[in-house]
C-alpha cells in the first residue's frame, strides 16, 4: 500500500499532540512555540532527497546545498518570521567523495550567510542509499509583526502572488532566492489587512486549497489573471512536453513565490494584470476568496469551472 503524504499528515493532524508550549502545531509551514520564560520561537524541518527533490548525478552539490536550506527559509518568508538558526543533518551515499560533501556544506553555509543565519549543528550518517539531508529551522517575530497563517482567509478577499510560476525544473528550483525580506516588507506594509499566506512549493492550485481548507473558504481565479504570471519556464516546458503553459502555472511547484491573501479594503490598486507594489514588493492578482469551498476557474469567455487542486504529493 503506497503512503499518501496529505492522508498521513491530515492523520497526524488528528492525533492529540496538545501541550502548554504548543501554540501552533501541525498544518502550517511552522510550528509556534511559547517559551516558558515568554515570547516564542518557530521551528520547522524540511528532509530533501536525492532523486525527488535534486539529482546528484546533474546536479553541483553547490547548488543542492543552496536549495536545502532555501526551502526552510521558504518557510520562514511564508509567516513572515526571521530565521535566526539552523540545523543540517546528513545522510551521505558510502560511495560519495568527501570533497562533494564539503562542496554541499560550502553552499549551505553561503545561503546562511546571505540570511544571517547561524548553521548551529546537526548530524552526519552514511548509507548505501542515495543522499538525503533534512535541515531544520529556528525563527522569531519580527517586532510588531505577529506570523502570518494559513487559516486568515475571509470571503472577498484578493490573492496575489509574488512573482512569475510554472516551469521550475528547468533550473529554477535550484537557485530561487526565498522571499525573506519580501514576507516583511509585505507584513509590515499591511498589518492585520494580511490574512493569509504560503509559499508555493508543491503547486500553486495545491497550495492555494491548503490555504482555503484551513479557512474554510474556496477561491476563484481568472485565466487571464494566471495567464499573465506564467513566466519563461512555464512557456519552455509548454512547448516541450505540449502541455498548456497555464497548467504549468497552477501545479508545477517549486516556484517558492509567496502566495497571499488580502482584506479587500487593503486590496492594492490594478489597472488589471499587476497591483501596485505593497511595502516596495510587486504582486500580481489571481482571483478572489469565495464562501463555496473548492477551487473554480472563470475561463476569459466567463465560463466558471471547479478545478482539482494539482502539484507534487509524495
């Protein structure tokens, strides 16, 4: 029997995992934890592996080493929190050069860098398996900035994106940079009138049900609308694999472009494609939060048609 990754987290969502410290558990991008002196901390893992997430036989471990802590501080950016720390923990293929491991160390410890991020420890194991590391982050609130959720959206809502989708395998997904400072910027600028937010990571459609499952609300999105935010990749594997570029758009994943949800009196002003930029960050609209649960698309002749939410399950 094949192990369905949202079956087995809805599952554990189930189970009772209550405790004082707990503020927010399983079923966003990070768990809150009150501590015991006051304020909080955010903790998250991210396990990516050889095969799946990058392949070691194309792949600079430079990169890969890049990407494993990228998609941690994608979650950070995702709640707009500040990553502080971090832990890497490796399983190294036996048959691996030592100098690939230091090589995939080197871009991990660049990225830090980059984010004022202290690499903190972890652990290391060999196996005869392909490579497998799981990094877990540490973060804090920004002052006066209270995590964002996924669980704030209302009906009437606007929901934008951060930046173009689809097509990220081309390369993308190795050298993204993940909105940190973005996730700010766009807190800060607009207060409680954000009610919600994630990263796209598994697929813009997959995402986005996450979002409106945990409200309890559904959503609207316009093909003209999406149609403006498939980028370059998104028209490449268009034209290789003869799939519609906007199907690319709403289930290719990986983007890590954060996916809001704004009050409407807060909604920023369109001429119609791309808002005007909130907190210095360009956004462009996709649709609106609506009251009936699931996902529907108004096609550019108006027809309106439920789509099933599509992206990477493991």
């Amino acid at each position: 029997m094949t192990i369905h990754e949202q079956s087995l987290i809805d599952w554990l969502g189930r189970r009772e995992w209550h405790h004082d410290r707990l503020g927010l558990g399983i079923g966003d991008d990070m768990a809150i934890i009150n501590l015991p002196g006051g304020g909080t901390v955010l903790l998250s893992s991210d396990m990516l592996l050889d095969g799946v997430h990058f392949n070691t036989a194309d792949h600079d471990p430079l990169a890969i080493g890049h990407k494993c802590l990228a998609c941690g501080l994608s979650d950070c950016a995702a709640m707009a929190v500040r990553p502080i720390a971090a832990t890497v923990s490796l399983a190294l293929p036996k048959r691996w050069d030592p100098n690939a491991a230091q090589r995939l160390m080197d871009g991990i410890a660049a990225t830090a860098a980059e984010f004022d991020v202290a690499i903190a420890g972890g652990d290391t194991t060999t196996w005869n398996k392909p490579l497998a590391v799981d990094v877990a982050v540490c973060a804090v609130p920004y002052p006066g900035i209270d995590p964002v959720r996924r669980s704030g959206a209302v009906a009437g809502d606007a929901i934008f994106v951060t930046g173009r989708l689809g097509g990220s395998r081309a390369g993308r997904h190795l050298t993204f940079t993940p909105r940190v400072r973005e996730s700010q910027q766009i807190a800060s600028a607009l207060g409680p009138c954000l009610h919600a937010m994630i990263d796209v990571s598994d697929g813009l459609s997959l995402d986005l049900s996450r979002v409106c499952a945990a409200s309890g609300v559904g959503a609207l999105l316009e093909e003209d609308l999406l149609t403006t935010v498939a980028g370059d990749d998104a028209h490449r594997a268009a034209d290789e694999d003869g799939v519609d570029a906007l199907e690319h758009v709403l289930s290719d994943g990986e983007d890590f472009e954060l996916l809001l949800v704004v009050e409407e009196r807060a909604e920023p002003q369109s001429g119609h494609r791309e808002a005007d930029p909130v907190g210095g960050v360009k956004l462009y609209r996709l649709g609106r939060i609506v009251e009936k649960p699931g996902l529907s698309l108004r096609r550019i002749d108006g027809r309106v048609e439920r789509i099933e939410p599509r992206g990477y399950v493991h």
